[in-house]
C-alpha cells in the first residue's frame, strides 16, 4: 500500500508530526503489522480459525466510519485516531504462535493450562478434539485465551513466559514502534487488551482526558477508543472473514472453530439501519441507532450455527447496552461531551433461514399468571411487606449512592428515607435520595422480574463488599397487593433529565416519560427515587406504624413516616439493645442494671442482644423467657433476626419457637433470605447460626467466670453454667420446648464451653467437651463416693481435687494415677454426651464390695452392637451386645453392668449368646422395619421385671405370652407384634428369657425399691 484511502487511518496519519510520536510512519507500521498478521495460522496453531489477517483489520477500519456518529468525528483528535488505529492494528497479534514459541511451550503456564482443561473438560467435543490433536489444539486455546494479555505485555516491551515463550514477536513489536512515547504505548498496550476485557467502567483506569502533550490535539479519550474497538471487533462478523475456499482446503473439524466459519460464512452484511420518520419514509438526517445483520442460512445443517449465531447477537445487545450506558456516565461525570454511542439495539429482521424454523423449542411461563401469583398471598402472605419492601428498596439505594460518593471522593449526601400517608388522597408515597434509575436501571431492573442491580456482575465488581437487602427483583411488585396504579419519579446522576413511570395493574402497559429535573421535589432532584401507591379503599393503613416498626428495626439509614402532613415520627432504632430496654421498662422490668439488664454483642456479622435477669442469692444473670401470654396473642415481641436492619424472623435468633428474649442482626453478609424474605437462607458451613450460638455461648462462659472471680468454686460455676443453658439446649432435666434450627451446629459451638471437671494424675482442670473429644481415652467412676466428692468441691472453694478427697477418706485411693478421669459426667446434658460421641467402652470394671463401676472410653473400635431401648419407663436408653470377647471384671452372677451410659451386656454368658442369634434372625435383611421391631423386643426383654422374674418350667406357654403381650406390648400394633413374633422361636424365647432369673450390677441396687407384684 502506498497511501492510505480509509477515513481513520488519513485522520490517524495527520498525527505523525504530533510532539509524542515524531519519527512514526503509520504506513510502515500497517506493512509490518500485515506481515505479522500472516503468521496466524501457520504452522498448525489457528489454522481452523476464522480469519485474523489484514483483511479483518481493514473491514473493522470500515465498521468505525459508521459506528462514530459525524458529531463525534468532528470533535475527536488526531492523538485519538491514532490510538484507535494503532489499537486496531494490534489488537489481534497476541495470536500469532511462532515454531521456536510451541517448541517451547512446556516451559511456560501452558503446562499448568493443560493439566487443568483436561482435569476439568466437560464438553465431549472439547474433549475428543484435544485427544486427537494433542498440544497444538490445547496450545491455540491456551493462546485464545490470553492473546490481549499477550500483546499487552508485547507492546510494553515485556516477554513474560508464563504465556509463552515470544522473544523474537516481542523485539519485532519494540522495532515497529520504538518511536512512539513510552506513556502513549503503554496506554496503547492497556487498550489492545481490553477487548477481552470486562473493565471499561473504570474511568480511572480509562482515563477521559489523557494528554500526551500541551496541544488538544494531543489528547485521547482513552474509554471511548475502548468502547469504539471492543464494538467494531464484535461486529466483525460476516463472511469475508471465513472464506469458503480456506475452509475446504484446511478440513476445519474443532467444534468451536465450527460454529465460528457456518455463523460468519452465513453472515452477509452488517451495517447501520436505514431510520424512518412517522409516515414510514427513510429518514436520512435521523440519528441511526440500530445494526442491521443480513444473513442467510441455507439447510438443516446450519441450524446450530444459526442459533449460534442468534446467541452470539444477544450478547451483542448486552455489550451495546453496556457501551451506551458507560458513554453516558462519561458525559455526566466526567464531561466526556460530544463524544456519543447511539448504538442501543440489533435488528435480526433481515436474518433468513432454509431447512428449519428460526424458534427453538423451549419451556415458556404465563407472564400474567406468574405475575398474578408473585403478587398474592402464596408468595407473600402479609400485606405488610409493601412497606418493607419498599423502604429496604430505599435504604439500599441511598447506601450504593454513599458507595458512589466514597469512590469518586465526593460529599456524602444525608441519606434518608421518608414514608409518607395522605388518608384522604389514599395515597402511600416512599421518598429516598439514593442513587435514583436511570433508563437502563428502569428496562433492566425494575421493570424485569427477577433482575436485580446489586447482583449485576458490573456493580458487584464495582463494590465487591457491597450487600443489599433486595436481591431478588421482585419487590416492586408487592405494592400491587394494595394498589392497582404506581407512580414513580426517579433521578439519576448519570443524565440530564429524570424518568416519570406510570404503573398502571401487574400486568398492563407501562409509560415512561422524561421530566425536567428543576420540576422535581428537593429531595429527589439531584439524585433519588419517589414512589406513589394509590392505595385500593379496601386496605386497611390504620396500623401503618405498627407494620412499618415491625420490619424496620434497626436501619442503617434514617426512616420517617409522616401522616396527612405531621411532623416526621422517626421509625427503628439505633441499636438492638435499645428495643429491648424500652420493652423491659414498658412492661414493668426496669433495666438498672441491679435487678434486669440487657446485653449486645458481636460476634463475626452477626450482632445479638439478650434480655439478663440478676439472680440475687445465685449471684449470676439468667436469660429471660418471653411472656408466653404475648406470644399466645400473637404480640409483636422484641425478638428476631434481622439484615442489614431489616427483620425477617420473629423467633429467637438461631431457634425456630420463641424462647429468650433476643434479637439479633446480619450485617455484611453474603448470605441473605429465601425469596418472600420470611427466612434466613443457610450456608452449608452455617457460618450465621454459629456466629448467633457463639455469642449465646460467650454468654454462659461470661457467667461461669464471674462467679469464680466473685470466690465460688470452679465446680460450682460449672454446676451454674448448666442451668443457665437450660433455655438454650435441651436435657433430661428440663420441661421447656427448645427448638434450634439446627442442634448440631449448636452442640458444636456449645462444645467449646468449659464444663466438665478433668482430672489427670491429680491434677485438675475445667474443660470443654470439645478438649474431651480429642482424647485418646478416658475414666469415669460411677458410685456414692464419687458423688459426694463432687458434691463437697461444689460447696468448698479450695484447690482440693476428687482424688485428694478420695485419698483422705479411702485407704486405697482408687483414683490415684488414674489418667483422664471425668469426675462431673451427666448423661442428661448433651454437651456431655457430644464429649463421648467418638468414643465407646473398651473395658469395665466392677468393685462389687465397694458398690463402684469404671469405665474406660477408647476410640471406637466397633466393639458392640448398640440399640436405642424404646421403654418408657427404662432409665437406661441404650443397649450394648458385645461383638468380641468383652469380660467385665468383678461381676459375681450378674450378667452385665447398668450404669449412667445404659446397659452392658458380658460376652461370656447364655443370654449374650441367645441375643447375638436373635440379632442375626433380624438383620439377614437390612430393612429400617426390622430395625425398629427388634429395638422393640430388645426394650422389653431388659425391663427390670422381664429380667429379674422367672416363671416356672411348668407354667402354661401360652398363658406367659399373653401376659407378656398385654402388659408390656401395649402401645406396639398388632401387626407389628405378629411380624416380630415371626422372626423369634417362641420355645427359645420361654427357654433362656421367662424361665431364667437375670441381674444386672447397678449403683442402684442398693437402693430401696418397690417390690410390689
């Protein structure tokens, strides 16, 4: 080429005499680039690949003669054509892959690349392609992928192996522009890689007002030459880029590359489309914003690519909306005047196909219906949440508005939200001056159930730690529960003028006008929102402030509520501890902090506060039921759990019934509720539900300390520390309904309290069930002896141990060098029992004379079989039957132990013979039925009184049985009893149980019983 013909490049060329490139040729450099280019497919890397030669350079510089409207060409500078052409040029050279560079390829990232793609490949095509091409199709991929992060580090002179080894491309590239200036090409390098890019928002990055010199001609609007390129790329698309000849010769058979030549061989012209006025007549002094794509595709064969084609299309419509709203802002924010993307919509009209129909079948949703049933009861039951939506809407929006302002340095606004109830009009109006819609917001987000602004991936890369309360993109349409027509005024920062939306029904037609902004209510002119509910005279407002106190509880933003003009009633609190203390006071419990006092802490993101009632003589603070009275009438308690302020439970925090007095807020948090904000939706580590039950936990181990700082025994703060749980987690000993959502998670986090006394050797400690868990092994002696010990270090605070005490009274110490000994265990607490959970007996010894059991624990060793015994009136809940030999030392005739852990049956015996066999009948088929129907039998064969008498050999059989059956089978069904009869020999069953006396050793047996008949 001897002179150049096309508009951008003689316009870039008057740019060669500018200060910053003196020296530079764009004819030489267009040459050299042209021969570089040529490489690309060469050498059996993107041989198959749609074409990235001159040719698609050429036919982008064509596109961009039509993209930039006239206005804009005029205005921009020669620095910026230069840029863009510069970037045109360059943009597409990562690709090129020379023979040394594939050589080489193991010792760059393409060797982590590919282990990766084939750990992780789900495409079946993908996969076989890469198996039979080896490297040079996973290299061309590999290089796909990084080729703008390539021709970056190039241009800037870098040569960094980890995306492949290119020093001769890399010097070429220095050669070809080494006269231009060092800050104009390393922008010229950051501008060839954002078209694979997903950052051009950032105007700090893509600056507006680059000067590379004193002159305007010197400066670049770096964005808008972003924008210009991404676009012109992506419109590249017809078939002069996939020659029918190329493809032929070179038998393209990659599955992407495919798709690519059928779409773009099919695609026969793209171009601006012709504007008409209202009589339907070509209007050429019309502002065109609409690309026009002429295609033709011809046979069943190139349906998926149609429908690739299709696909591809609409995600050009996403980048175009992308483009205009960030030209937009540009205007706006950083006075980017003049320079415009009009470009808003793709028309497919002109698309033809032959062979097949253009509509994929697919799964369709009746609007009118879905929308009827989002806005009924069966979503949303309570015609309250309008108010809840609607002001959470609000905060949201004033909160990213204060996000905006941190971020471009400016003042922060006074953010509020006012709610605002005119009873004769019937009209319910939500003001807030957060950050307002702008068209795009209003198409794309309100008007679009299901979409959201805050989980846009632009905002949420904006303002990563950002988190709203409204995510689902539903809420707007809770107002028309009580209105059928919705007015909305909304200003942005980013235009001129704002937008006046008139809602009329769910389902009807919507219309949007533009308003003068110095038209509008102070609070909203600048930025912010107003929405008017013109509410049905069927809805009930008189309980407004009651429903708007309900939800709103602790906002991060002020909230107002007005009526018929009065003065603003402010709405919520400024702390959770504040709700409690005024419902303490007004209900006759004044919190002095002598008698009740309120607690609030923070644990993680979650903040809790507790209602605390001093216990005088226990010298601890209790936590405080709710009045069931109020519950019972379906009161508004104090009690919940909110986000981001906004309550969304109204049980106790971390329980599904109302318990405690408390209150709890999620700030922060990426996790948030179901769809009608009714519920906190869990995490699978349950890292809201540990936060709340570690602060309860804090809670109780807070007391146990006090009480020892205040001189108690560790033994008695340790006894306290139980009773204060009792509202938290349920035991044996308690008679309240205690319900948490997940108990697990509770015991686990309630684990770590210190609770249990340990005593190694003679040394004592006070741990947790969680320190316990860990041990190898453990011993706990269970006998009156014991008991009484503990019993005197509760009273006596010294620092005297069980095993001292033994020692003083006890000529042999049966405790001294005796590691791990648990000198507190209840099996009634569960804390206690989480203790042992991966533990089981491993050895037993009886101390017959002197009325004592110990017990050691060892990791579980599948030593027993282990069942649950259903009778309502046995003490002992669990059954054990020994696998192995298990000889428990120092029984006389007993047959086993009965302790605090349940029933342990000694291998060496009849009846341990007799129950393996029955064992075995019921587990040949492993059926949750014969689960259940043998803890049955096994629950009434080890009551005391099946065990302890003994009928005669002669005794009538039959008689027996129907004793047994009407006395101790009651409550099973008689179809049970048949079929658990059926696996049992009735004549062994009379042989080793009813005729047979058998004892269990007890701690018990030396105490007085009823010995009635």
């Amino acid at each position: 080429m001897n002179q150049f013909t096309n508009y951008v490049e003689l316009q870039a060329e008057k740019a060669e005499n500018l200060s910053f490139c003196r020296g530079i040729k764009l004819l030489h450099i267009r040459d050299k680039v042209e021969t570089m280019l040529g490489f690309i497919g060469k050498g059996g890397i993107f041989e198959e690949y749609t074409v990235h030669s001159i040719e698609h350079i050429d036919e982008m510089l064509k596109i961009v003669e039509w993209l930039i409207p006239d206005i804009t060409k005029e205005k921009m500078t020669y620095a910026e054509w230069l840029m863009l052409t510069l970037a045109i040029y360059f943009h597409d050279l990562g690709m090129v892959v020379t023979k040394d560079e594939f050589e080489h390829r193991d010792e760059t990232g393409f060797k982590e690349y590919k282990e990766k793609v084939l750990e992780n490949t789900e495409e079946f095509e993908y996969e076989e392609c890469a198996k039979e091409r080896g490297d040079s199709f996973l290299y061309q991929e590999f290089v796909r992928e990084n080729h703008a992060a390539r021709i970056r580090q190039w241009i800037e002179g870098k040569n960094a192996r980890n995306l492949g080894e290119a020093e001769a491309v890399c010097q070429e590239i220095e050669d070809i522009l080494k006269n231009l200036d060092k800050m104009f090409k390393a922008d010229l390098a950051m501008i060839c890689e954002s078209h694979h890019k997903d950052d051009i928002e950032d105007f700090s990055k893509y600056k507006v007002k680059k000067m590379y010199g004193n002159t305007e001609n010197e400066k670049v609007n770096l964005n808008y030459i972003a924008i210009i390129l991404r676009t012109a790329d992506l419109l590249h698309i017809t078939r002069d880029r996939t020659p029918s000849v190329a493809r032929r010769l070179i038998n393209v058979s990659n599955p992407v590359s495919v798709l690519e030549w059928e779409k773009q061989m099919a695609v026969r012209a793209v171009r601006p489309k012709d504007q008409r006025n209202e009589e339907g007549v070509v209007d050429n002094s019309k502002q065109k914003d609409t690309i026009e794509i002429t295609a033709y595709f011809d046979g069943a064969e190139t349906a998926e690519a149609y429908f690739g084609l299709s696909s591809y299309l609409q995600y050009t419509r996403k980048e175009l909306a992308k483009c205009c709203e960030i030209v937009e802002k540009a205007q706006k924010r950083e006075g980017a005047v003049g320079y415009e993307f009009p470009w808003r919509e793709v028309d497919e009209s002109q698309i033809e196909v032959n062979g097949f129909e253009k509509k994929k079948l697919q799964f369709t949703i009746a609007q009118d219906n879905i929308l009827q049933l989002l806005v009924g009861h069966t979503l949303y039951n309570d015609s309250s949440v309008v108010v809840r939506e609607l002001v959470q809407n609000g905060i949201d929006a004033v909160r990213l508005q204060t996000e905006y302002e941190k971020r471009n340095g400016k003042d922060y606004s006074q953010g509020k939200v006012w709610v605002e109830w005119n009873s004769v009009k019937r009209q319910l109006s939500f003001w807030d001056n957060g950050t307002g819609m702008s068209i795009q917001d209003v198409e794309n987000y309100l008007l679009k159930v299901g979409a959201s602004k805050y989980r846009d991936e632009v905002v949420k890369k904006q303002f990563p730690n950002f988190t709203s309360i409204s995510h689902f993109g539903i809420g707007i349409l809770t107002c028309f529960m009580v209105a059928n027509d919705i007015d909305i005024v909304t200003s942005s920062d980013e235009q001129e003028e704002a937008n006046s939306i008139n809602l009329r029904k769910v389902n009807g037609s919507y219309l949007l006008r533009k308003m003068d902004k110095n038209e509008l209510d102070v609070r909203i002119k600048q930025h912010g929102t107003m929405v008017k509910l013109y509410v049905r005279s069927d809805v009930d407002m008189a309980k407004l402030e009651n429903d708007l106190r309900k939800w709103i509880v602790v906002p991060e933003i002020p909230v107002y509520l007005s009526v018929d003009g009065n003065e603003n009633i402010r709405i919520g609190y400024n702390s959770l501890k504040e709700i409690l203390i005024k419902y303490l006071n007004e209900t006759g419990h004044d919190v002095d902090g002598e008698k009740y006092d309120v607690y609030e802490k923070k644990h993680g993101n979650v903040t809790v506060a507790y209602a605390v009632r001093h216990l005088k003589y226990m010298s601890d603070w209790c936590l405080m039921s709710a009045d069931n009275r109020r519950v019972q009438r379906k009161a508004i308690l104090p009690i919940g759990t909110c986000v981001e302020g906004i309550r969304v439970e109204f049980s106790t925090p971390g329980y599904k019934n109302t318990s405690i007095l408390a209150i709890a807020n999620i700030k922060n948090s990426k996790y948030q509720t179901n769809v009608a904000r009714s519920a906190i939706e869990l995490d699978a580590n349950n890292e809201i539900l540990s936060d709340i039950y570690d602060v309860y936990k804090d809670y109780v181990q807070e007391q146990m300390d006090r009480l020892e700082d205040q001189d108690y025994a560790q033994s008695w703060a340790v006894s306290e520390g139980r009773y204060l749980m009792r509202p938290l987690i349920y035991d044996d000993y308690s008679n309240s309904r205690i319900e948490p959502i997940d108990e697990d998670v509770l015991i686990h986090r309630l684990a770590h309290l210190k609770c249990l006394a340990l005593e190694n050797e003679g040394v004592r400690q006070i741990v947790s069930a969680e320190d316990v868990a860990e041990l190898e092994e453990i011993n706990i002696f269970e006998c009156e002896m014991t008991r009484a010990g503990e019993y005197l270090l509760k009273e006596v605070r010294s620092s005297a141990t069980l095993s001292s005490l033994i020692g003083v009274v006890c000529k042999d110490n049966f405790l001294a060098g005796v590691k791990n000994v648990i000198c507190n265990i209840d099996m009634g607490n569960l804390l206690h029992q989480y203790a042992l959970k991966n533990k089981e007996v491993s050895k037993i010894e009886v101390a017959h004379k002197e009325r004592r059991i110990h017990v050691t624990y060892s990791c579980k060793n599948d030593l027993w079989y282990e069942f649950d015994l259903r009778n309502r009136g046995l003490a002992a809940r669990s059954l054990y039957i020994p696998k192995k030999n298990m000889i428990i030392s120092g029984l006389k005739e007993e047959i086993g132990v009965k302790n605090f852990g349940g029933i342990y049956i000694q291998s060496n015996t009849e009846l341990c013979e007799y129950l393996i066999k029955v064992i075995g009948a019921f587990q040949s088929e492993d059926t949750e039925e014969n689960k259940i129907l043998l803890e049955v039998f096994l629950s009434y064969v080890f009551d005391n009184k099946v065990l302890e008498v003994a009928y005669k050999q002669d005794v009538n059989t039959s008689n027996m049985f129907k004793q047994l059956l009407e006395e101790r089978f009651v409550r099973v069904s008689n179809e049970l009893i048949e079929k658990m009869w059926a696996k049992i020999d009735t004549q062994e069953f009379v042989n080793k149980i009813l005729t047979k006396n058998y004892t269990l050793y007890s701690i018990d047996n030396w105490s007085r019983k009823n010995d009635s008949i």
